[in-house]
C-alpha cells in the first residue's frame, strides 16, 4: 500500500472501529457535541455566504458578472475548507476529554488488551484539567501559523493567477493540523510531547498530510463531518498504534 493510500486507509479504519462494542458508548457525547456545533456552523455558513455572494455580485457590477462563477468556485471552496477546519478544531476543544476517553479505548481494542480502570467523577475532572492544559499548548502551536497562512492567502488572492491556489494553502495548513490534532490524543495518553508528536509525524510527512486530507475533507461535508471528526480520532489512534508509537519509544 502506498503511503497516500495508507492516511485514507486509516480514517476509514478509523469509521469501522466506531462500531466496535466496547468504543461505541465513547462516541456518544462527541457525536452530541457534533450535532448541536453542526446546527450552529452551518447556520453560519450559510448565511454569510449567501451575503457574500450578493456583495459580490454588487461590486462586480453587470459587466464583470461573467466572472461571478469563477469567484464562486473560488470562495466557496475556501469557505468550505475554513467551515471543515473550523468544525474540526471547535469539536476536538469542547469535546476534548471525551476524545482522550476514545482514544484510550481504540489503543486497548487494537492492543488486545482488557478494560482500563472504571471512570470516576475525579478521575475525569483530573483528566479534563489535562486535556485543557494540551488543547492550550496546541492552540499556542496553531495560531500564530494560521495567522500566517491567512496573511499570505491575502497577499497571493491579489496576484492575477496565483490567487487560485489560495484554497489549495488552506487545504495543506488543515490537513496538517488535523493530522497532529488527532494523533495528540493517543500521545497524549502515552505521556507523550505535543512537540515530540510533531517531529514524528514531520518524519512520516506524506502519511500524515495524506491521512490529514481525508479528515478535511470529511470535515467539510455536511452531515458527514457529524461522525467525521470521531472517526479521524479513533483512525489516528490506529495510525499512532501501527506506526508511531514504536519510533517514538526508539528515539523518546
């Protein structure tokens, strides 16, 4: 197998081991999670698409109408990218400690081995604290780079041509991080660094960009995305299973 077919092999692993007796009661509070932010993301969306349309359409006047449908497929394809990384990113945050929980039990699934110890008020107020304190340090790692990526989207929109490779920067910058979002959990359970995940997975670039793809892009697919970001979760668990987690204690 290839190793782009490898990363979409994985989040399709990663949709199958959703089902498994002992994981499905950990997708239930993500997959609510999902379904409230759905409702809300896509109101969102909607609507200020449509408002940008019709600004739009109000400045190019009749004359430069012609060119509305290039804009479109432009501008809609950024906002469904921005819409999938943002629906990714604000799930992985609220859900967070419930991703861990998944996570966990992927790990034990695939590793053969028995239930861990039963969840207690304490234990997972003591593991909410944590998973906080991670989503912090990503977010620290995240933004500023996003920050970039839409100064140079900017820049690059007004460039005759090259403005349509825009959506393609956007799609590599979610990719990426959906990838290190999601592998984090099993990492993190493992004591393992943020930074440390990310010189790994940098070492396994094409696997992880290719694996990061496939969870955009279901990301940004309506309805779809509801079970998308629990499958990308339990799919990168399986990746950091099979892949990661060896070379990590090699060179940890």
């Amino acid at each position: 197998m290839s190793i782009t077919m490898g990363g979409a092999g994985y989040f399709v692993k990663g949709f199958r081991l959703l089902w498994q007796p002992r994981i499905r009661p950990f997708v239930v509070i993500p997959l609510l999670v999902n379904i409230l932010l759905f409702a809300v993301l896509t109101t969102v969306l909607i609507n200020q698409f449509d408002a940008l349309l019709t600004w739009l359409t109000a400045q190019l006047g009749d004359w430069l109408e012609w060119i509305l449908w290039l804009l479109w497929l432009i501008v809609g394809a950024l906002w469904l990218l921005v819409y999938g990384f943002s629906f990714a990113m604000i799930s992985n945050l609220i859900a967070a400690p419930f991703y861990g929980l998944l996570a966990e039990q992927v790990e034990l699934h695939l590793r053969g081995q028995g239930q861990s110890e039963a969840l207690t008020l304490r234990s997972l107020l003591a593991l909410t604290g944590r998973t906080l304190v991670r989503e912090v340090q990503k977010l620290l790692y995240f933004l500023p780079r996003l920050l970039l990526v839409v100064l140079l989207s900017l820049i690059l929109y007004f460039i005759p041509g090259i403005g349509l490779l825009v959506p393609g920067l956007y799609f590599l910058w979610g990719a990426w991080s959906l990838a290190l979002q999601n592998s984090d959990f099993a990492a993190d359970n493992n004591q393992l660094s943020f930074a440390h995940l990310r010189r790994r997975c940098a070492r396994q670039r094409g696997l992880s960009l290719s694996f990061g793809a496939v969870a955009m892009l279901a990301s940004s697919t309506p309805l779809l995305n509801l079970l998308a970001v629990p499958a990308a979760v339990a799919g990168a668990t399986a990746l950091w299973v099979e892949r990661l987690a060896d070379d990590v204690r090699q060179v940890k």
